[in-house]
C-alpha cells in the first residue's frame, strides 16, 4: 500500500479518531500515515455490533414479555457472553443461566445483584428493569 | 512533569514498547520494537475460541513484544500483578508520584476516551500513563492520536476486568537506561525466529494455520460463512493491526534492518511483503463485499485466495531466511 492508496474514508465508529497504518511513500519507506478508516473495517465492526444489539434487543423482548429476567438484556448491553459475566462476577454459568429466570432474579439478594451490577457497569436498581 | 514524547502507533504493545524504551535512552522506532521481538506471525487455533470464534491472530500472542525486547535488548524491566485492587492502584500512585514512565495492560471496554462503539471486552490493551493532575492519569495510548486523560476510578476498573488473559493490574516499567544493542547480531536472529514461526510444521501456525483457516471457511455453510469471515477480516483490519494483518509494519522493520546491516537485499524483501499484505487487503475487500451482499457468499473464493497467500508467504520466508 502506498501513501496515496491509504484510505480516508470517515469510518463513522471511529467518531474522528484517525488510527496509523504503514504505507510506502514516494521515497519507498514504508512509515505510519494518519488513516480516518477504511470501508471495510467500518462493515466488519458493524457486523459485529449489529450482532451485539440484535442479541440485546431479543433478550429485551423475552424480557418484556416475561419469558427472561432483565438481567441478560443487561449482559448483552454490555457486549458480554455467558461466559464472561460469569467470569466476572465468579458466579458459576449455571447459576448465571437460573438467573435468567424471571421467578428466580426476582428473589435474588442485594449483595449478589451488586456482583451483576459491578460487572456489567449498570447500577443495581437499574437491574431490574429493560429501560436501557 | 517529565518531558515524554508521544508518538501515534499502529499496534499497541509495539507502541508502548517502543515509547518505553526511546524514554529509556535509546531512540527506536514501532516497526523495530516489532520486528525485534519477532512477533510477526500466523495462527488458527480452532480449539481457543474468541468471541464464539477460534482464534485468527496476524501476530504472536499478547505480551510476546515485551518479552521479545526484553530478550533482545538486555532490558532491565519490573512487571508486577497485583491480587488487591487497592495495593494495585496504591502502587500506579506511588509510581507516577516519582516521576516513572508506567506501562499498564487495561480492558478497552473500562476506558471512557475510546469510541463507543470500539469498547469491545478486550483485556490485553497497553498505554503507558506518564503523568497526573488531580484526579486524572495524563495517558499516552499508542493508538491515538493525542495523549488522553483518564480518571482514576474509570483506570482502575480498567486494570482489574477479569475475563480471558485478566490484566491484574499488570503493570511494567524500565528500570535502567538501554545501551545500544549488537545490531548485527540480534537483527538477523530475529528474522530467523519469525522465519521459524511462519514455516513451523504445525498445523495451527504460520503458513500452514493459513492453509488450515482456508479448509476451514471452505466448510463454512451459508448461514455461518458472513459471521465468520467478518471475525477473519476483524482480526486482520481493525484498529491495531497497521493494515494487511501487520504485513506492513514488518516490511518497514526489514527496511531498517537493511540499513543498520548493510544488507540493500532486504530493502527488495519488504517490497515483496508490502505487495504480500496488499493482497491481504484484497482478501479482506472481497470478504467484505460478500458480507455486505454486494457479492455472492462464496466462501470457496476466500479459500482459494488464502491459499495463494500461504504459497506467496511460503516462498517469501524461505527465501529470507536463506538471506540471514
């Protein structure tokens, strides 16, 4: 890739940031140049957030209608998995799952709401409900 | 206040590196920090899985650059972890209270100056904090621009996420000035070691990882095709790579090196790797369309060109390692 071949593409997720890639300039060194994106960057980091808020949005909806404790609506919201939010929280994945159960987050105590909140970064009131 | 240089770099571990040890005495550049440390590689690691995908890495695993250059230029380095957060913070304070350059390993999704939509739960990020006011650490993050500023609360959170590779507060500074290395000796031994990596006769690294990726995403079926190429095209284009899956970065190493060896064939070689991450870009292009639909899904095409490229980097590597 040269200089000129270096894309400038206003990569929307990058919100002004310019990030460095090496290119070859006209006196053939390679060295960094200030890129504001590149197109294909853009679809494969949307992909994966579309992904994220299609999972959030789904985990809403089971929420809402009573099938899902608001607690992996959370988890989604903050890009986690399972796996993760157990990891963090040091709450085994099938304690984790039970939790998805409205009847059982419903009974759960502050101190354990808390691990969930620290991990995920949402306060605990706001725990309980889907209002993002 | 000490008088530290920011520099804007490609990868972060590099870039702190080279930042760390510049600081240290001795003026080096990003691609020599990478180059150096041998951390130019391939792997396909089915069994590890990266957000629900097996690992496609362009470069050694995280940590491998401090540990290359450690190696390489006789560092004397502290790295400490902490197990209490409070001794961990305690101890940054201290630290920078004296005036040290501190690298730390954060989780980008903790640091309030990344863009939204770049917080992924991503715990092997290096910065380097080189100052305080008030309550903000002044932060030198390789990746941006300009130096950053952090408050403490949000720092420390950063530095004790728990998830794969948890940074426990890593922490890591120099703690003498670096002399200038043996050139001609460490220089030649590090390309060998990569030429070692790309050309290892296993089937999850270097140009046979490539070959293993490519049978792999030729039996993707339709459904899985877009998500997993789209991880592919991550790994290899996003922020932190310096484009063409750190194809680039290197060529400009081996430019250096032809200089500080007197060895003009070298020059020639990074020509050739400038091509080779070229076509990476395209593989990356082609991927990308047929994900956004403007292509046929054909995963069979990416196939077939992945496997021109471990041919292309076979040859390419086998041939620089003849030349050292």
């Amino acid at each position: 890739m040269d200089d000129a071949e270096v894309p400038q593409e206003d990569n929307v997720i990058f919100k002004g940031l310019r990030k460095a890639v090496y290119a070859r300039g006209v006196d053939g060194k390679v060295r960094p140049v200030p890129s504001t994106g590149w197109q294909v960057e853009e679809i494969v980091t949307r992909q994966a957030l579309d992904l994220l808020a299609t999972q959030a949005e789904e985990a809403r909806q089971r929420a809402l209608r009573g099938e899902a404790s608001p607690l992996e609506f959370h988890m989604c919201c903050a890009r986690m998995d399972l796996a993760l939010l157990s990891q963090c929280t040091g709450i085994w994945q099938w304690r984790v799952r039970r939790h998805f159960r409205p009847e059982v987050f419903a009974k759960l105590s502050d101190q354990v709401l808390g691990r969930y909140s620290e991990a995920t970064g949402v306060p605990v009131e706001k725990l309980r409900n889907v209002e993002p | 206040m000490m008088t530290f240089q920011h520099r804007h770099a490609s990868h972060c571990e590099s870039g702190v590196m080279a930042a760390l040890v510049t600081h240290a005495g001795l003026p080096l550049s990003e691609p020599m920090a990478f180059g150096l440390a041998s951390a130019l590689s391939f792997a396909y690691i089915p069994l590890v899985k990266v957000g629900g995908f097996p690992l496609v890495a362009y470069r050694a695993l995280p940590h491998a650059i401090t540990k290359g250059l450690r190696g390489a230029l006789s560092l004397r380095m502290a790295v400490e972890t902490f197990r209490s957060v409070g001794q961990g913070a305690a101890r940054l304070d201290a630290l920078v209270a004296q005036g040290q350059l501190v690298a730390l390993q954060t989780s980008a999704f903790w640091l309030p100056y990344f863009p939204e939509d770049l917080r992924f739960h991503f715990n092997v990020h290096n910065l380097i904090v080189f100052g305080r006011e008030g309550d903000d650490f002044l932060i030198s993050d390789p990746v941006f621009e300009e130096t950053v500023r952090c408050p403490k609360a949000d720092l420390t959170k950063a530095r004790f996420a728990k998830g794969l590779m948890a940074p426990k507060g890593r922490i890591y500074y120099t703690q003498s000035a670096v002399q200038a290395p043996h050139w001609e000796k460490i220089i030649p031994a590090a390309i060998r070691k990569t030429c070692r990596t790309m050309l290892a006769p296993v089937f999850f690294a270097g140009v046979k990882g490539i070959r293993s990726l490519a049978r792999a995403i030729e039996k993707l079926d339709a459904e899985q095709a877009p998500r997993f190429l789209g991880h592919m095209v991550r790994m290899q284009e996003e922020i932190g790579t310096g484009g063409g899956g750190f194809r680039f970065i290197y060529a400009a190493f081996l430019q250096e090196a032809a200089q500080l060896l007197q060895l003009p064939i070298l020059e020639t070689k990074a020509d050739e790797l400038v091509t080779i991450g070229d076509e990476w870009r395209e593989i990356a292009l082609a991927a990308a369309m047929m994900i956004r639909g403007r292509q046929p899904m054909e995963p069979k095409r990416i196939a077939t060109l992945l496997r021109a490229q471990a041919d292309r980097e076979e040859a390419f590597f086998r041939s620089l390692r003849a030349l050292v």
